[in-house]
C-alpha cells in the first residue's frame, strides 16, 4: 500500500520551528497496530490521520510514537494546512474527534488557521507531591486540566530555566505537566512536559492553549492574547477566549511531502 504523506511545522513560519507533525490521509482507518507503527516510524511528537467523511468534513485520529492520544492542537493545524495546501479546499473544515467532538477549523485571510477547541479552564484539585518533585524550581500556584496539572509561576524566567525530572513525570500519567506565566513580550509564557517524546518537552502545545488561554483571560482581563511556548524551537499562539470555546490559531509550513510504503 503506497500513502501520501506531510510533515508540517505548526505554529511558526519558519522551518525547524515550532513543532513538526506528520499528516497522513487515507480512504479508510488502517488497524490500530499499523497507524501506531506508523507514528513509532515517524518518532515526531504526533502523527494525524484523516479520514474523509463527507464535504469539507474529516475523521481524524492522532498517534503519539508510543500511543493514540485524545487531544493534539498542533497536528490539528498541521491537517489543515495540508488540506487547504495540497487538496483545494476553502473555507471551514469539520474534524471529528473520539473524544473531543467536532472541530471546526478555518483560515483567515492572512493565511492564519483558526482552531475552535472546548474552553478547558483550569480547576483547582488535589496536587500529587510528584509535581513538586518533578519541577526543579517550585511554583506558585498549581492547578489541574483535562490533561496536564497546570503550574503558576510568577516570574517568566522560572518558566523558562526550570528543569523536570523524568522519573516524577512518569507517575502523573495519565496526566502531563504544563508550567506558565505572564511575559513581557506576550501575554503569557508556557512550556510542556509529557514522557513521551525524546526530551519529555513538546515544543507547541495547541490543546493545552484551550486551558491556558482561559486562565490568563481571566488573569489579565482580556479576550485576544498573544502566546510562546518557550520550548527550544519555540512556537507563537494567538488565541480568543470565548464562554464555551477557545479559538486557538497559529501559522504552519511545509518541511516535506513524500510517500509511505507499507
């Protein structure tokens, strides 16, 4: 079987940024084992597969190099922006989810790619001590999201020189880690940890945008924020917080298109 196949930088707009997806459209699901083999090859934080379902709508699936995830922001975008690249579509896309509902994604006239996603706010819960073991420098505050626990710190620099511990990471799963603050330069900071990619840092993290950019909407009292994850590619996210949803939008580029034979 012979499939195309995409590798998007997401959330930047230059190469070797941001963070790289791989996007892959078939006509039909291939088994599981073959789609997480696939994503195994690949060894890129995520691996999206799209399925068509009627105009303008796709099925899409996301596989990290060791497992299906529910929720992935940046192959999302990545999806996108091959199909509006490479198969001629305008206007809105529909991607429906296992676990999150239906996205609807669209582009603006610069080009950008508009990413509705659930408002996750953050709340406040029961913080494992494995949190605190995990960071290197402790944080303000820590709450908890449908995916990450969320730690708050006041001052930017502590986002970006904290360090985290593998071993304590490991035991918040199903959960990952997400550190933030507000920034000089943007209106809020954030990096993402998780165990498994490489380095346990994602470098852009879209779906945690739907936590964060509710949370600093409240903090500094606006809707429109401009966003970096402060990763070593690093990546710009500009998000607008709505009562039940969160627009979450970036720019995306081509690194390369080719064939997978399998």
């Amino acid at each position: 079987m012979e499939l195309e196949m995409f590798v998007c930088d997401a959330f930047t707009t230059q190469r070797f940024k941001g963070n790289a997806a791989t996007v892959v459209p078939v006509c039909e699901w291939l088994c599981d084992e073959v789609m997480q083999n696939i994503a195994s090859e690949n060894n890129l934080s995520e691996t999206a597969f799209i399925k068509p379902t009627g105009a303008s709508r796709y099925a899409i699936r996301w596989f990290s190099p060791s497992s299906e995830v529910d929720f992935c922001g940046h192959a999302t975008l990545a999806a996108a922006f091959s199909l509006y690249q490479f198969f001629d579509l305008e206007g809105k896309i529909l991607f429906d989810t296992l676990q999150v509902g239906t996205l609807e994604v669209e582009k603006d006239l610069s080009g950008r790619i508009l990413m509705t996603f659930p408002n996750r706010f953050p709340v406040e819960a029961e913080c494992p001590a494995e949190v605190f073991e995990a960071l290197s420098i402790h944080p303000a505050k820590v709450l908890k999201t449908p995916q990450a626990y969320f730690a708050i710190y006041h001052n930017e620099e502590d986002v970006k020189h904290v360090q985290v511990r593998r071993d304590c990471l490991e035991k918040l799963a199903p959960f990952d880690l997400m550190v933030s603050a507000k920034s000089r330069d943007y209106d809020f900071i954030s990096r993402y940890f998780w165990p498994d990619v490489g380095d346990c840092e994602d470098p852009v993290t879209g779906s945690a945008h739907a936590s964060l950019a509710p949370f600093w909407a409240k903090e500094l009292k606006k809707n429109s924020l401009k966003a970096y994850q402060a990763s070593k590619r690093g990546g710009v996210v500009y998000c607008y917080v709505a009562d039940d949803h969160v627009i979450v939008s970036g720019d995306a580029t081509l690194y390369s298109r080719g064939k997978i034979f399998i």
